[in-house]
C-alpha cells in the first residue's frame, strides 16, 4: 500500500497504475481514516487532495488507453464509492484547484527523497521481473527492453 511519487505516474507500468487507481478506491472509500504507515500522510490533508491525485492517476490511465474499464463513478469528485455514495461536505473548487495545479505536487511528502524511495521501490519490482523472464519460459521476452528502458528512465528522472 503506497501512493507513488506524483513525478512517477508517468512511468510507472500499467499494472502498477492500475494498482494505484484500486488502491486510491480504497482510500477515497471506507480505507479513508484508517492508518497504514505508508500512507498515514494521507490523512493529515483533506480529501479533496487525494481525489485530485486520483484524478491523475484516472488521467494517466486513460491517456495511456490502457485496456482497463474505470468506473466513471471515480470521476464525480464527491464520490466515495458504493459503499459511502456522495459526500455533500467536499469542495469541488478545492479538488479541481490541486488537480489543475501542474506547478506544485498535490503532497509536499512527495520531494526528492520520497521520489528516490518510489524509484528503488519500483526499480526492485521490475528487476524481479526481469530475473522472472529468464526463469519461467511463460513469460513473453519483449516486454524486457520495456521493463528495461523503465529502470533507465527512473534512474535519471529528478523532481
């Protein structure tokens, strides 16, 4: 459970993504309030900040055209899922306000060391996927110069 490095949703592999919208869901949903120490920041923000993070992450999603089906639900900003419906109190200036906000990350938790965390984090999971290709004859060996030009890209990217 983790929000990855905004400078990061770039990048990330669409699994990953997908990932990050499902765990956004949760949060937004019955999760929002409850302590996981990768996320704790999370909580000392309103919400709107996390429904335009997940916005971005919504974004990324559909401009990658990424073969995922998001329900549209996510996109109305007082929505906290099924199980909550619409929440009246949120502000819908506030949302689109950090969510238009290129110039300044939604987290200030989100600097350059969080992003060099991100990066080992991510570069660890692709390197397994890596050794995982050359072990099990399953996997289709083009997606290795994928995997591979990602790590490259994440070693050079600063915030």
């Amino acid at each position: 459970m983790r929000l990855w490095h905004e400078a990061l949703l770039k990048f990330i592999p669409d699994n990953q993504l997908k990932g990050q919208h499902r765990e956004c869901c949760a949060l937004r949903g019955k999760g929002w309030g409850k302590l996981h120490s990768t996320v704790n920041y999370v909580f000392e923000y309103e919400i709107e900040k996390l429904i335009a993070y997940h916005l971005r992450v919504m974004s990324e999603i559909e401009l990658r055209k990424i073969s995922y089906t998001l329900n549209p639900s996510w996109y109305i900003y007082n929505y906290r899922g099924n199980n909550l419906g619409f929440d009246k109190s949120i502000r819908k200036e506030r949302v689109f306000e950090y969510f238009l906000d290129e110039d300044h990350l939604i987290y200030q938790e989100h600097n350059q060391q969080y992003l060099e965390d991100c990066i080992d984090n991510l570069k660890g999971k692709l390197n397994k996927k890596v050794y995982k290709s050359f072990v099990d004859p399953t996997v289709d060996h083009t997606v290795l110069s994928d995997i591979i030009s990602s790590i490259n890209q994440l070693t050079r990217l600063e915030v």
